[in-house]
C-alpha cells in the first residue's frame, strides 16, 4: 500500500546516524499511553452497543486467527516446497480447463475464507494463472466438506440445501474464473501481489517457509482485523429484527439476505446456523445468503485489497456478489 | 513498518490468543472446540516470529527481504492485543437477546433427543428445553420439575430467562428464550440464575415464536458460568 518502510528504511542507511522515530518507537509510545488510560478506555466502552461491538469483534478476530495462520502456513510450505513446474504439471494447461479443477480441489482446503487468499495469491506468485487461482479462493471456502457438514446439521430437514449451496458456490466460483479468462486484466492486480519470491541462495527451504508465512501473515493480519472491525459494527448497528416481516417478498429477501451476507461477514462454517434462524423466509433467499457470504464479504474484502491491491478488489467483489446472486437463485430455482 | 517492529506485534497477537486460551477467556468469544486451534496459532505466530528475531541477531542485522512494503495496515494488529489485554471484552448479555429477532423456532429442526433422565430435578440445557418444547409434541417435559440456567432479561413486562448459542464464535450468537410466569424473580436484568420450576404445557406456539412459559418455584442467583454460550 505505501512504501514508507523501504523509504524510511533507505533513509536510515544513507543518512547520518541520529535519532529517529520508528515504527517500534511508535509501538512503544502507543503500549504505553494504552496501559495509562486503560481505565479511562475501559469506562468509554461501558456502552451496551459499545461492549456488544467490542465483543464481537475480538470475537471475529479470534476465530479467524487459526484459519488465517493455517493458510499463512501452506502458503509458505508452497513457497518452499512446491517448484512453479510441479504445480503446472498438476494442472490442465488450458486456463479455461483448469477453472473447474481449481474449483473442486477447493475441496481439499478445509478451513473459512481467511485460509484461502494467502494461498490463492501465493498460487499466482508461483505462476499458476490468475483465473485459477480466483477459482480456487472463491471455492475452497465454501464447498469443502467441514462446511457442507456444518450446513447438513444446520438444515437437517432440508438435505437439498447441501447440494443446492455445493453446487451454487462451485457454479459461482467457476463463473468467476471463466469471466477472468475472458475479461481479467493483469494490471488490475497489485505489482507486489504477483512479485515472485527471490531465489534465496543458501537460504534452506524451512527459513523460505519460514520466512514466505511471517511475511503473509503480517501481510494479511491488519486487513483481517481491518475486516473483523466494520463486521462488528455492522452486526451491532444495523437492526436485523425487520427482516422478518418482508417474508412475502421473495426478490426484496433475495437482495437483503445478499446484502447481510456481506456485511456480517460470518465464518463460512457458521453461516449456516444463522440462515437457518432466518425461519420466515423462504429457502431461496437464505440460499443466497450462504452462496454469497464465503464469496463476497466485508472481511474477504479487506484481505484481498490487501492481497491483491485496491483497484483489484473493488472490481473483483462486486462481480462476485452478482455473480453469486445470480448463480444461487438459479440453482435454487432447479433444486429447491 | 520495520521488520522488528511487526515482529513485536506478532508475539504481542500469539501472546493475547495464547492468554485467553490459558486463561479460559476464550469461552466469551468462540465455542470450546476451537482451543486446540487457538493454541497452534498463537504457538505459531510466536514461533514465527521469533525464528526471524533470532535469524536477524544471528546476522546481526534486519534481513532485508526485498519485499517490506508492508502497509499501515499492519498496525491494526495491535487493536485486538489491546483489546484482549486491557479492555477483555465480557461475554455477550441482554443486549443480543434485545436486539435479536426471536430464535427459539431454529429448535424445531433438530432431532429429538432421547428420554429425559430420572430424577426429582432435572437440569436441562436451555438447547434441550426449548427444542423439547418446541418439537417434542408428546409433552415429555409436562409435570417434570426441571433446572434451567441462564441470565435474566425483561422485555414488555415480561421477564425471560435467556441464554446464547453459538456455531462457531460470538459473532453468531443466537438467543434462547423461556418466559418466566409464576414465582417471577425480582433480580436485576442480565442477573445470572438457575430457576427450578414446570413447563406450562403447550405453551410454545407459532404464535409466540416458540417462546414457552415457565412457572417458577425457585430461583437462585448464580455467579456467570465458565462457558456463558451454548452451543
């Protein structure tokens, strides 16, 4: 995003040795002032609204955290031990034919959609191409069996809702990635996302491992809680008690279950629950709502702007809420 | 951002997801299965960390990776550490089950559960009761004197005794009511108790959003327990 770190950093070694106001200086002061006023902190959060928030939101963080670091990790281990030839050997050479095998092995991922952008963006770093890659981050976070399951119990007298969110998400993800074949431009994606990793000469391939997973994580952290914050506020703020009375109207549910799919942000192994919960409406809208969330949503927004850059995510999330919408009513139209 | 400093940011983070999981905070946030996972990451972002930390004394200088266009974003990681250490956010109450449409009807597609157990007073989840009023058309519960356990909360000039239930963490908590009639304790709202007392038969309707009655013989304030959430 900024570059102030190589600026700051090159400063440092041109200039004369002085004293100088770093980030761990910075760190410093905040820790301090933090631990002064802690009280004083304490107090302005004594606020029903304010203490839900807050909950909620170190809630969000702490969920997401070991899915974050699980993807960190085999990110790096894909860094250190996976060559760029291995993982095009593994895959059709056609683009447009590897979008659909991209989308079944994310299958294999099981985790909620914080494991999949770091490992989406270091597939492209290692040369697997972008429209693959998008296919595999949109799919892996919703059709992998933990949350097919978590969906099987949530709706245990509905099974169609299994099948009906297996093949809406798999339809959306393979859309996206055919639609980036097609339309995708390379420019769109941030210089650094596609960087590839120096050859470390005499570096082993644990500190390459080691080394890619801290540098994602740091990476992907801030934008995570980034994400976690507007979530909190949003699921503490906006009254969801109305939704209960558009119950008739199908194409107004089908829009705001859309919408609060976005904006709770919710782990894609507990969407389900609260869909769900949704007991007034119909089966399609809170279709919806399950084939949108692991796809498009305030926290998955936030880590692929910083995965992937800003010009890219604020193309690439509203395509995917359209698409998604428009997948999960036609595949609830078929099969519900 | 400098590479020391994001390293002293990441041990801060595993530290704080290794406090709660130590301290059993994690109870307020997320649902129990996810401590094993709580530990690992913490674990590993310490471990991260410190393997950079050390490479870096080792060479006795910052790797410069060639790659530290780390954004301002990464500061964010220091609010949930804050937020952890010094604020520790309390488990969610009344203000959920205020602001939360009804939930008791979700009950009403689980399995039925299996026979109640002997005895003069039998404790029940909240889960178990709602989903046996909701569901179980038989009236197992009809005439059995039962022990419930949960926070109190009045809306309208009634009062309930609530209690969440999470999937996954708080963020999708879920509100469990029974409506309190009878010997209706006059506690503060969000007062943690146990109520000892009869289902009214047939009271959960789809009228009242599966909300049952209950008629009160005893009431005992208790201290909030380890696990506020159901799950």
């Amino acid at each position: 995003m900024t570059i102030t770190g190589e600026i700051r950093s090159s400063k440092r070694r041109s200039g004369p040795p002085r004293l100088k106001i770093t980030s761990l200086e910075v760190l410093c002061g905040i820790l301090v002032l933090a631990l002064l006023f802690q009280s004083r902190l304490v107090d302005l959060l004594d606020v029903p609204k304010l203490r839900t928030a807050s909950t909620v939101f170190v809630a969000i963080c702490v969920q997401a955290m070991p899915f974050l670091v699980l993807g960190v990790l085999i990110s790096g281990a894909i860094a250190a031990f996976v060559p760029a030839s291995a993982l095009r050997k593994l895959l059709p050479s056609k683009t447009a034919l590897a979008v659909p095998v991209a989308g079944v092995a994310g299958v294999a991922l099981p985790g909620c959609e914080c494991a999949s952008v770091p490992v989406a963006r270091r597939l492209m770093q290692q040369g697997v191409a972008p429209a693959v890659a998008l296919t595999f981050l949109l799919a892996a976070p919703a059709v992998n069996p933990i949350v097919l399951v978590a969906t099987a119990v949530a709706f245990n007298d509905t099974p169609m809702m299994v099948v009906a969110r297996f093949v809406g998400s798999l339809l959306t993800a393979m859309v996206m990635g055919w639609l980036w074949v097609r339309f995708g431009k390379m420019e769109w994606i941030a210089e650094r996302a596609l960087a590839r990793l120096h050859d470390h000469d005499g570096t082993s391939r644990w500190a390459v491992f080691a080394e890619s997973a801290r540098h994602d994580l740091v990476d992907a952290g801030g934008f995570l809680v980034l994400g976690g914050l507007f979530a909190a506020t949003f699921k503490t703020f906006i009254p969801v008690a109305w939704m209960q009375t558009i119950s008739g109207q199908i194409v107004l549910g089908v829009l705001v279950m859309a919408f609060l799919a976005v904006i709770l942000a919710l782990c894609s192994e507990a969407d389900a629950f609260v869909a769900v919960a949704f007991s007034a409406l119909p089966l399609l809208p809170r279709l919806v709502f399950l084939v949108v969330g692991p796809a498009v949503d305030v926290k998955l927004i936030a880590l692929q702007a910083g995965a992937f850059g800003k010009s890219f995510a604020f193309r690439f999330a509203p395509a995917t809420f359209v698409v998604a919408i428009l997948c999960a009513v036609a595949t609830g139209v078929v099969l519900l | 951002m400098r590479r020391e400093t994001q390293n002293i940011l990441l041990v801060l983070l595993g530290g704080a997801l290794l406090k709660i999981s130590f301290s059993g905070l994690y109870l307020r946030y997320v649902q129990k299965g996810l401590l094993p996972l709580l530990i690992a990451a913490g674990a590993i972002m310490i471990g991260l960390a410190l393997f950079a930390i050390i490479r870096d004394i080792r060479r006795g200088k910052a790797v410069d990776d060639g790659h530290s266009h780390s954004s301002r974003s990464t500061w964010l990681m220091l609010l949930p550490v804050l937020a952890v250490f010094l604020i520790s956010p309390p488990a969610l109450g009344g203000e959920v089950v205020s602001s939360s449409v009804d939930t008791n009807q979700t009950q009403r597609s689980r399995n039925l559960l299996g026979d109640l157990p002997s005895g003069e007073v039998i404790p029940l989840s909240m889960t178990e009761f709602v989903t046996r009023t909701a569901w179980d058309e038989s009236g197992t519960l009809d005439n059995r004197r039962v022990k419930l356990t949960g926070f109190l909360a009045r809306a309208e000039g009634d009062t309930f005794v609530a209690r969440l239930a999470i999937a996954c963490c708080a963020a999708d908590a879920r509100p469990l009511k029974v409506k309190l009639v009878g010997d209706v304790p006059a506690l503060p709202n969000e007062q943690w108790v146990e109520v000892t007392g009869k289902v009214v038969p047939k009271s959960a309707s789809e009228k009242n959003s599966w909300v049952p009655s209950f008629t009160v013989e005893s009431t005992t304030p208790v201290a909030q327990p380890v696990e506020p959430y159901e799950s």
